[in-house]
C-alpha cells in the first residue's frame, strides 16, 4: 500500500492555486499575440500583462510603473546588485550584505567581486537575525548598496529592514530585499518596509515557476540585466511572457486574502507543540522564536543526521539543513553563520507548511516520528 503523501516543503516551492490556473487558460490558446504589436492580437495580450503589473504592485504597495517582470527570484536578484554596480561603480563600489543571503544573493556579489566591487558580509545571531548597528558599521564613504533579505528561506528568521532602511536612507545608501520567501506571508508593503529594490518569485506564492518581479522605485539608478529592444520600459528586454505574469498577477490578487489569516501559523505552532510534547529536549528549534515566517519550522533532532530521518519519513515532503559525506556532517551556510553546532545542526529538518496543510497530516508525521525515531 502506497504511503500517503504529505507536502511539507513550501519553502522550495508551492503549487500553483487553481484560481491562477483558470485566469491562465486563456493564454494557453486565445491569446497569442505580442505583446508589443499595435493590432487586434497585440493588444489585448499588452492589457493582460498591465493588468497583471497592477496586481503585483497592489499587494507590495507601489506604482504599476515599478514593477519590472522577470523569470524569478534569481534573475530579480542580480538585476538589483548587478543593476546598481554597474550604475555606480565609476563613483563607488562597496556592497553589504549577510552571510545568511540565498545563493542568488551571494553569488552575484562574489561575481562583482571580480569586476572590482567590495562586498562586507555582516554576521547573524544565533537566531539567523542580524543587528542593524552591524549594517551601519560596515558603512564606508564608497556603500552604493545594502541588500538584506526579509526573511531567511531555512530557518525563517525575518530580518530588521524597517530599521535597516531608516540607515540606508540616512547614508543614500540604495537598499534591495531578496523577499522571494516572505511575499504572500506576510506583509510586504515597499513603503512600510522603506526598500528602492525588491524581490519577488512566482513559485513561492502559488504562482508559476519562471516568473517573478522587481520593484523599482522611482529614480533608483540601475542598468538593465538583459539588453535588446525597448521591453519593460527599457529595463528588461525579450518578449513577455504572457502566459506567466497572468498568473503571477492572480496569485499577487489572491495573497493580500491570505495576510491576515492565521490558519498557517497556528498549525506550525501546533505542529511545534506535539514535537515538543513527544521529544522533548531531544529536539530544538533552529531560527528566531518571535521574528520568524508564520509557515516556517526548522527544528534539529540532536545528534541524528537529519538526512537519515528523513529517508524514513515515506510519503512526506521536507528539506535538510546538513549533509553527510564520508561519515562527517556538513551544515548548510546558514545554519554555520548562525553558530549551530554540528551535532545539533546536523539533525536539521525543515518543515514548511502552505495552505492545503492539515492538521491530521502533521499529526500524521508526528506518529511516524515516533516510530522511526523511537519505536
């Protein structure tokens, strides 16, 4: 008998809802036309992606006009960093940022580091939460950029950006959010939150996977990533991808129902109860107990590989912190910035919960636990 199969890995990815499915179909078949064509097929696929642009900018807060579609998070990523350098490097070329950032994030920043960029990469608690006194000491009279995601992808920690921009803004410093995780989750207005750049990833808020979206605030000095014809206003060439940023567009519409429900977060933390009523001090929390994603639970089972543990959970969906190679644990990045120590982060288990999860599921995963871990 085939075991039941529960998904607990909405950080890595979530499925597309199907009210975004059913706003695609038209696009699938009907219409077809480019975008940039002034004549009946033209048109209405340029009326579809405004319409689109206009969603996503009502759920972060800003102007239908700053709002760049992109393939993802990754592109929307270093299309800020690289955007900005390239702008400013013939006046200034300091970059910080944490040690915690996703790859999308660090690798850019490393890649400019060869082009002559400076790159700080400020330190995290324990908790993966950085002070932002540190941003401000690592201010140099050269700082063109501050990037500091909103919230980690791991552990969920959610970062001080309020307090952040307040020094970036002090310094005229531009300051860029990596908000791939935390759009749809919690909120992301740009104003409140006082970034010039954020970035948004479709697949991460039940939109498809290959589109997402900058935002650009007025005036922010950035170079296009991609060149070629007059696309995007200039700031992002190639042909539109309709289909997509219809989709983004719905699931942007459907998130702002969702920011003030918390079904999700009071599953997690009763997730985290019957975890804590079985094991104990066998296991403890990874990331911040207050400032953290409503859906996010990372949790370490001392002194066991999380890998293995996982092996055994048949049928549920879920990610590790460490790897084993050669009967020695390597702890992912994050998890090392923050301190972990191995025999702890080693039994690093992420569970991300979404909105078709249930709490018989995770009483489910709760009973084989204890099964696996110990019969």
């Amino acid at each position: 008998m085939e075991a039941q199969k529960i998904y607990l890995d909405f950080n890595a990815s979530t499925p597309i809802a199907p009210e975004v499915a059913e706003a695609m179909k038209p696009f699938l078949s009907q219409h077809f036309g480019n975008p940039s064509s002034q004549h009946w097929a033209g048109i209405p696929a340029k009326g579809a992606i405004e319409h689109a642009r206009g969603q996503v900018a009502d759920l972060l807060g800003c102007s239908p006009d700053e709002i760049v579609f992109t393939s993802g998070g990754s592109e929307s990523n270093n299309h800020a960093i690289k955007g900005v350098f390239f702008a400013l490097r013939e006046k200034r070329n300091h970059i910080i940022t944490t040690q915690i950032e996703h790859p999308a994030v660090h690798n850019p920043c490393r890649f400019l580091e060869k082009l002559g960029a400076k790159v700080t990469y400020v330190p995290v608690d324990r908790y993966g939460r950085v002070d932002h006194q540190d941003i401000r000491k690592a201010l140099t009279s050269r700082t063109i950029l501050i990037t500091v995601m909103h919230a980690n992808n791991e552990v969920g920690t959610m970062q001080p950006i309020e307090e952040i921009s307040k020094i970036a803004r002090e310094h005229g410093v531009i300051f860029h959010t990596d908000a791939a995780q935390s759009v749809g989750k919690i909120s992301t207005k740009v104003d409140d939150l006082g970034v010039d750049l954020l970035s948004v990833a479709g697949h991460k808020l039940y939109a498809p996977k290959g589109v997402g979206a900058l935002y650009i605030r007025g005036r922010t000095p950035i170079e296009p990533l991609i060149h070629g014809a007059n696309h995007e206003t200039g700031r992002r060439a190639g042909t539109e991808n309709i289909l997509l940023i219809v989709g983004l567009g719905k699931a942007c519409e459907i998130a702002k129902k969702y920011l003030t429900d918390d079904t999700i977060r009071n599953l997690r933390d009763r997730f985290w109860k019957l975890l804590q009523d079985h094991f104990g001090d066998e296991i403890s929390l990874n990331g911040h107990p207050v400032h953290r994603l409503p859906n996010t639970l990372n949790i370490s089972f001392v002194g066991k590989p999380g890998g293995e543990i996982l092996s055994r959970l048949d049928g549920v969906a879920a990610s590790t912190g460490a790897a084993c190679h050669s009967g020695s644990v390597e702890l992912s990045p994050v998890l090392k910035a923050m301190g972990i120590p191995a025999r702890v982060g080693m039994g690093a288990i992420r569970f991300s919960l979404g909105r078709t999860t249930t709490l018989q599921e995770l009483e489910r995963v709760v009973y084989i636990l204890k099964n696996s871990i110990r019969p």
